[in-house]
C-alpha cells in the first residue's frame, strides 16, 4: 500500500482516555471537542493553518477571556480524521495511506486548510497524493474507493468517488496483460518495466503468467452496493463484455448471499463466506434488496451466468419473497438454459405457507414452459423419427432431449409425494413433447412410481395417467416389466403385450437375416480360413452358435407370450362385459389394432424371404410356420 510520511517531529500527542493532551511543556488554551473526545491543544498552531479554525477561535475568545471551547460535531472522519489533523497542524509526522487520504482530504476541505495559511498546507499534501499516487494503483483505487461510503457527500462534492470509479474502470476494461508495470501489483510477484520478474530487485528473465479477465472480480466484491451498482454502470459504457460484468455480478454475489453457497465444498464455502463473516451478516431485507439490483444488473443473455447459480438465486428469491417480477426474470433466464441444468437444481422445497407438495413442482412447470418457448422461437422445435431407440434428426434436438429425460427424472423424484395431485403430475409430464422422447422407460418409471404412492385412484384415473406414455416407444425391458405389473390397467397391459411380441418377432426376423447372410458368405470365409490356417472360420462358427442360442431363447419367449395372450383372453371372456366370446375379442383386438400390427409382421416377413437367398430358405419358412400359426389362432379368436 503506498503511503507518504509528512513532518519531521516525534509524536508529542498523549492520550489519557477520552482525551488527547499535547506536551510540549505549555498550558493548553483551548478544547476541541470532537463527538466523545476532547482535544486540550493550543491556539496559535490551529489557527495558522485552518481559516475554519482561525474564525471558531475568534469568536470563542470574545465570550471567554481565560480559555475555551470548541464544538467541531461534523467535521469529516469524526475524532480519529482530528487526530491526524491536529498533529499535522504542530509539524508531527504524519502517514498518508489510501485508508486514510479521503477522510484527510475532506476534512482539510471542511476546514479550509488552503494554501493561503501556509505552504504545503493539508488540501494542496492530500490531493496530490491522491492524484498521484492512489488513482494509479488498482488496490489503492479501492481502499480508497470504500472510504468514500463513511464521507460521501463530502467525496462527492470534491469528485473523490468519482475519479476513483473512472480509474478502476479504465484499468478493468483494459486488457490485463499490456498494462505492464507496475499497474499489476494485484498479480503477485513484482515485474521490471521490461516485463520480467523481479527477485531482490534483479530481473531474472523470466514472463509473469497471463491473467484472465476476472482479475479484478474479488477486490471490486468488497464495495457497497451502491459504489458497485456505479462502477459497473460506468464499465458497462466503456464497453466491456456481457460475460465479463455476469461473472462480477457472481463473485459478488456470492459474498454477501450465504444462502448461494449451501452446497459447495467446505473449504471453497469458508474462503467465500469470509467478508460476510467479518461483518455482520447483512439481514433478511438487506439480502432481498440485493437480489433485486442484481435481478436488474444481470444481463438475460443465455450462456452468460452458470445455470447453478441462477438456480441459488431462484432458490433464495423464493425464501426471502422477493417481488414476483424478480422470481419470474430468474426462472426465465434458467428456462433459457434448462438443458444445462441437473436434477439436484430442480429439486427445490416448497416454501410456500400452504405446503401442499414437498417440492415447488409449479415452479419447475413454469421454467420448463419458458425453455419451449424459447425453443420454438430458435426453431429447435421440429420433428424427428426414432430408429432403434436412436434420433435420426437435427442436431439442434439435443437441448430438448436432454430436458425431456430430465424432467422425466424429476417426476420419478416427485412421484412418491401423496399430497402431490393427478392433474400437477400429468400437466408436467404432458408438457414434453412426443418428439423430444425417443423412448418413454423414463416417463413409465415415473408413472409406476406414481401409481405405487397413490393406491387409492381409480381405474379411470390410472387409464388417463398412463396415457401419457406410448407403449411402442417402450424398451424391451421395459415392456417385459410392465407386462408383469399389476399397477398398470389391463388394457395397457394386453397393449405392452402386444409390442413386445412385435419387437420380438422382428427381432428375429433380423437375426435370421443375419444368419443367411452368414451362411451366404460361407464359401469366401472358407477361403480366407484355408489361407489363415482355419482361424476366420472358427470365429464364423462361435458367431452363428451365439445367433442359434439367441433365437432360440427368443422363440421360447414368443411362446409364453402367446400363452399369456390366450390366459388374457379367458380372463376377458369371463368379464361377461358383452355376450358372446368372439365379439369380446373381437373388439379388442379391433381396439388394439391388431389385425394392423400382424399384418405389418407378415409384410416383414415377406420382405425378409425376398432378400434371403437360397441357403436360409428353411430358416425364413420357419418364421412363415410361426406367423402362419398365429394367423389360425387370430382366424380362431375372431
């Protein structure tokens, strides 16, 4: 910190407790009373450099003839500014520093300590230190910049607050790594005018590591809000980027809202939380307050701001209460970037006095509306097929498939909530699209979760709720458990049924394609066998034994499945809902579409024999036998 020592004396200032006595060996003929401190010094040297001082002294000595007393109640930096000021009046040596050079320079202006009673006098010493030597030090700038809030309308008058906000300014808007020495004194060790690092004043050659343009985020942190507000104000018009004031806006933040840093790590958590800790901790108004200005100052571009820390910020809006319009502008910028979110963001509690769901789900239904919008305006909204569980579509889906899987965890979180209501769940989970889904096992788990917590709803409500999911879009594990669980309604059962045997048989069907497509390339794997000593040909054969055991595990499969299918429709015979048994099947097999489906199995299986050659025609006829046998049953039921 730079400092300039003024006067040659030692201090002959003593202090005995709430009084300042100056021994120098004469009476003292005058008191300065200064808040609760009294100053017992002598006339002659106040009055020869203070023009303030010259006329209090004058008008005390015409009411008291021996002694008396002055009343200096408003004076700049209170008793301890005096202090400084009354020793440098008797020639004591004296300290300038940036902690104390505001204070000193306006109280010299309130006394009038101008050049005309004496050269060199405090007004002319203070401000060509200022000017000098604190404007051109980025640490000595903010020191000085903060004792400006306890002098404000005095720093203001004289522009104090201002020359320091421009320097700060200017020196953040520059590039870091041309200021060059000695502006980086915040960076370390000290550098040459060449450059280089100094070591006991010699250059030792070596760079000084490149800084990054957040230098100067942790120093401006400890400003008021209202010098902060002013100082990005002022760097916002020297043009310096969005994401440079966003991450200051952070870093600030973060200091003065405990609440943000709930989940960082111990050690991370006790370095930020220092200048809260060193202070008071700012009260609840306080905080709400600030989240208001920094609603205002954080810019809404997407990106800027990580999304975890918007979600803190939300999270702390929401305990504090803050205006409605504050909560909705932070839940839009987070609905901007949701795809960057986690399911630990989105799992905010209920602060509401009502509680009615353990978890704020309005909110996350509000955020995720947000994002579509947002993703429609893009144009990310547009349609996709699905090929084996896979996209096939614009890259630009990727957003709104990692939101649709995120908020279908989120369901399966919020599920077991039994005060959490059918029409809340089906609103969120219905606020997906189909497209940004390219299978539903993440919005099936989350349905059964739901309908395990809520045993009490009715088969209709249970039918509304699985409606949601598309059972075609459902995995083959997936639909293997939904088939067995008795939490699902029957006709969504006998649905699954239905596509996992579909999936099955095409499953097949490609692995017999596969097969002939093997045993066609026989010979020429033969060939290359002979010419590497039988090597190819024993990985072929391992290969096919693996296919043959898959598909028969797959035709037992078929087989169980079409015995669960008949047992099914026993059950649905005995309902007795319609007389006459092959009308009951008949209009669920209609309903489910299964004369479509079949027919789509037997157009694969056609397909497949055209493309197979004469090798594999046994294993395609196979295939024709088992849809043949499912034609007579279907023929049968009907």
């Amino acid at each position: 910190m730079a400092c300039m020592k003024l006067g040659s004396k030692t201090d002959a200032f003593q202090r005995q407790g709430q009084a300042w006595f100056c021994t120098t060996g004469l009476p003292s003929d005058i008191v300065v009373e200064v808040g609760e401190m009294s100053f017992h010094l002598h006339k002659f040297p106040l009055l020869s450099r203070s023009g303030i001082m010259e006329k209090l002294i004058a008008e005390a000595s015409e009411d008291v003839e021996e002694g008396c007393t002055i009343n200096l109640p408003e004076i700049p930096g209170g008793a301890k500014t005096f202090e400084l000021v009354a020793k440098f009046c008797y020639g004591v040596k004296l300290e300038l520093t940036s902690s104390n050079v505001v204070y000193l320079r306006c109280a010299a202006e309130h006394l009038e300590m101008t050049e005309e009673y004496g050269e060199g006098n405090l007004i002319t010493l203070t401000e060509v230190f200022l000017s000098q030597v604190v404007l051109r030090s980025w640490k000595d700038s903010v020191k000085a910049l903060q004792t400006c809030d306890d002098v404000l309308p005095y720093a203001e008058e004289l522009n104090i607050t201002k020359r320091c906000i421009e320097s700060l300014a200017s020196k953040a808007c520059t590039d870091p790594n041309l200021f060059g020495w000695p502006v980086m004194e915040h960076s370390g060790p000290m550098q040459s005018p060449g450059g280089s690092v100094l070591w006991n004043g010699i250059s030792t050659g070596a760079r000084p590591k490149n800084t990054s343009s957040d230098w100067w985020h942790d120093d401006v942190s400890a400003l008021s809000l209202p010098l902060y507000k002013r100082l990005i104000s002022v760097m916002e018009t020297r043009g310096i980027k969005q994401e440079i004031i966003a991450g200051s806006l952070t870093c600030y933040a973060k200091k003065y809202l405990p609440g943000l840093i709930r989940r960082q790590g111990a050690s991370e958590s006790s370095n930020r939380l220092a200048p809260v800790a060193l202070g008071a901790p700012p009260s609840e108004e306080d905080q709400k307050l600030f989240l208001e200005e920094i609603d205002r100052l954080l810019p809404m571009q997407k990106g800027l701001v990580p999304t975890k820390f918007l979600f803190g910020l939300l999270r702390t809006a929401l305990i504090l209460r803050v205006s409605p319009s504050s909560i909705s502008n932070f839940e839009k910028r987070i609905g901007t970037q949701l795809d960057q979110a986690t399911l630990e963001d989105l799992l905010m509690p209920n602060f509401s006095y009502s509680m009615e769901t353990l978890y704020n789900v309005d909110c996350v239904q509000r955020i995720l509306e947000h994002f579509l919008a947002m993703d429609q305006v893009s144009g990310g909204a547009s349609p996709c097929s699905i090929d084996d569980g896979q996209l096939i579509g614009s890259p630009s889906l990727t957003p709104i498939t990692t939101v649709a899987k995120l908020i279908d965890g989120y369901l399966a979180e919020v599920a077991p909530d039994v005060n959490l209501k059918l029409p809340k769940f089906q609103a969120l989970a219905a606020a997906v699209p189909d497209y940004a889904r390219p299978l539903d096992d993440g919005l099936y788990r989350a349905i059964d979760i739901y309908l395990k917590s809520h045993p009490w709803l009715a088969e209709s409500e249970r039918e509304q709720l699985c409606r949601l999911m598309d059972c075609q879009k459902l995995s083959l594990e997936a639909c293997t458990h939904a088939a067995q669980n008795e939490r699902l309604p029957l006709r969504i059962v006998v649905q699954v049924l239905f596509f996992e045997q579909l999936q099955l048989r095409t499953s097949i069907a490609g692995c017999f394609l596969v097969s002939d497509n093997l045993d066609g390339s026989r010979q020429l794997r033969s060939g290359i066998a002979q010419s590497n000593e039988g090597g190819g040909w024993a990985t072929a054969v391992r290969e096919n034994q693996v296919l043959k055991v898959g598909m028969d595990n797959m035709r037992m499969r078929v087989s169980e499945l079409e015995k669960e299918c008949s047992s099914m429709r026993q059950e649905i015979e005995k309902l007795g809902r319609v007389k006459g048994s092959s009308s009951t099947w008949g209009n669920v097999s209609k309903k489910f579409g299964f004369k479509l489906k079949s027919q789509m199995c037997s157009a694969q299986a056609e397909s497949v024999s055209n493309q197979n050659n004469g090798n594999g025609v046994g294993k395609v006829e196979k295939v024709k036998d088992m849809h043949g046998k499912h034609k007579k049953k279907s023929s049968h039921i009907e």
